[in-house]
C-alpha cells in the first residue's frame, strides 16, 4: 500500500479532527515529490494564519521541540506508546495539566511532569565522566562546532547498552535531536558534506551572543543614566534608545537569517535518513 502523508498531526487526529478539513501546502508538496498519497484539503497557497493552529506561537516550539525529543529517543519510544504520548501532549495544551514542556529542561523531567515518566536506567552516565566528555571537548559540540553540553551516544544505548567513554560525544542539543536514531556512520557521512555551512553557524552563534551582550549593556547604560538624570526622556536618552533600537534590529535580522539556515540543514539531514530509509526498503 502507497503510504500517505495527512495535512495534520496524528495528535490533531486523536483529538477527532479530519485532516480532509486542514490543508498543507508542504506536506502537499513532499507528498507529491515521495510519490506518497496525501490526505487533506488540497491548496495552491502557502500561506499560514495564526489562528489556524490550536496552540498559538510562544508555545508552540517548545511542544514542537518537545515531540522531535520525543521520536529521536529510542528508550521512550520502547516505555511510552505514542497514543500516551498524544493524550499526555493533548492534557497539557488544553489546560488539564498545568504544564507546559520547556526547551531548556531536561526530556526526563519533561516527561514526567507530563505524566508519563520513562526510566532512563539505561542511559545512565553519571555526571563526573558527563563532565569529563564536556572537558574533553571543550564544550564543543563535535559535529556543528557550536557550543554544546549535551553528551550523546553515538550509536543509540537502547540498541547498544553502551555507556563506555568509547560510546559518548558531545553535541549541542540541536544536533543531538537531528541525529535522534540516525547511524552514527550515515550522520557523519551526511555533517561532513556541510562543512562550510557549520562554519557558518558558528559564525552565526559567536556574532549573535556578542550583538546580545552589546545589547544588554546598552540597557543597562540607559537604566543608569535614566536613574542620574531623574528623567525618562530628553534628546541624550532619546537618542540612545535610537541606537539600541538599530541593535536590537540587526540581532533580529540576524536571527531570521540564523533561523533559515538552521531549518535548511535540518530538512537536509531529514530527507537524506528518510530517503536512505526508502533505499533499504523492500520494493512493494
């Protein structure tokens, strides 16, 4: 059977909803270039509106960042079926449970706020060789070359039960859910044909925490000299407030450009596994 591709979420649809209902003109699109069938309301247009997602866009990343955690993790797929999953996403986005998963919190506690804990028996490393990974490389992630605290397996300990040193590199947790259960050997071959785009990113990175601490004290020079003054506005104040609205545009231009690339390279390692996956597939 030729697989097919929905317009929506499968947690859109444990809620009930028809995807004939929703269009996606990228999922439209990918579904046409796989050959796939696709299951949703057919459209010409790439436009998006706000209202038309369930959960509005402050939060959103943070689930979308969470379910990408969430599928790369071979020992919760093994302990948390997806359908629990959903429901326990579905509790937390209506309000059922008071939380909401965060970026910057670690997947266990995540999970287990949610109410679906897992035990991470298995990938136990304890934090004296975490840290020693850390030192070893810098706190550099090894394969992107930004900053990077997140000490990964390199073939997944669901499969290996490895915890040695021999095991264990240090990525940033951006790469850590790029590689999710990808080869090791397939996700080096793919990172070293993006050398000049790392390079870039790195680039990106050092510019960007630079440009944000210059911002940083600009506001906090413009506090203190509100303070001095005893005034909130005259052509001084004014005019640094100029020159810390010029900063704070050049961080979010650089942002949008950071942003674009970092989504590139992603859906660069995404089709590459999914298309290697199909070339090892059996021919229906």
């Amino acid at each position: 059977m030729n697989p097919k591709l929905t317009s929506i979420c499968d947690i859109c649809i444990s809620r009930g909803l028809d995807p004939q209902d929703y269009d996606n003109k990228v999922i439209q699109d990918v579904a046409q270039v796989m050959l796939y069938g696709f299951l949703g309301k057919r459209t010409s247009s790439n436009q998006w509106k706000d209202r038309e997602f369930l959960v509005k866009s402050d939060v959103r990343k943070r689930y979308e960042g969470f379910i990408q955690d969430y599928d790369g993790n071979e020992v919760a797929l093994q302990q948390v079926k997806r359908s629990d999953f959903n429901e326990a996403i579905i509790a937390s986005e209506d309000g059922e449970v008071n939380y909401v998963p965060g970026n910057n919190v670690d997947f266990a506690i995540n999970m287990e706020k949610l109410g679906v804990p897992v035990d991470f028996s298995l990938n136990e490393v304890d934090y004296i060789d975490r840290e020693r990974v850390r030192r070893k490389y810098n706190y550099r992630c090894q394969y992107c070359g930004r900053k990077g605290k997140s000490v990964d397996h390199k073939n997944p300990v669901s499969l290996s039960h490895d915890n040695s040193m021999d095991n264990l590199i240090l990525s940033c947790s951006e790469c850590n859910r790029i590689k999710s259960n990808m080869p090791y050997d397939l996700f080096i071959k793919l990172n070293n044909q993006l050398t000049n785009v790392n390079k870039k990113l790195v680039k990106y990175e050092d510019t960007l925490s630079n440009l944000k601490e210059q911002f940083q004290q600009a506001k906090r020079n413009l506090a203190a000299q509100v303070h001095l003054k005893g005034v909130v506005s005259d052509p001084e104040l004014n005019a640094m407030r100029k020159q810390n609205k010029k900063l704070q545009d050049a961080i979010d231009s650089l942002e949008s450009d950071y942003d674009a690339l970092r989504q590139l390279r992603k859906s660069y390692f995404d089709n590459s596994w999914k298309l290697s996956q199909e070339d090892n597939s059996e021919i229906i």
